[in-house]
C-alpha cells in the first residue's frame, strides 16, 4: 500500500467514526431531551429519575 493509499484510507476512517460520533451526540440529546420531559412528571419514578439525571451532568455529559 502506498503512502497515499494509506493516507485516503485513514481520511475514510476518519470520517466514518466522525459520523458514528454523530449518531451517539443526537442518541444523546434525545435520551436527555426524554429525561428531561420526564423528570418532571410527578410519579413514583420522580427520584429515581431525578437521580439518574443528576448523575449523567455531573460525571457524563460534562461539556
């Protein structure tokens, strides 16, 4: 293989996992879009949920 082979290969696979770190950013935002819609429904599930939540911005979704 040659260097440029190699250089376009890398450049595909650069963009391919660029593309797979998209699909998980907008998972992301719509499972915290969901949390967020639910953490404030009142119900049994309140703390649990709440809890859940606080724990995803403090040590995941640190931006």
């Amino acid at each position: 293989m040659t260097d440029e082979e190699r250089v376009l290969s890398c450049q595909c696979e650069i963009r391919r996992l660029r593309s797979v770190v998209r699909g998980y950013e907008e998972e992301r935002r719509a499972f915290l879009t969901w949390l967020e819609a639910e953490s404030k429904i009142p119900s049994e599930n309140q703390a649990g949920l709440s809890r859940v939540k606080q724990y995803l911005d403090t040590y995941l979704y640190q931006d």
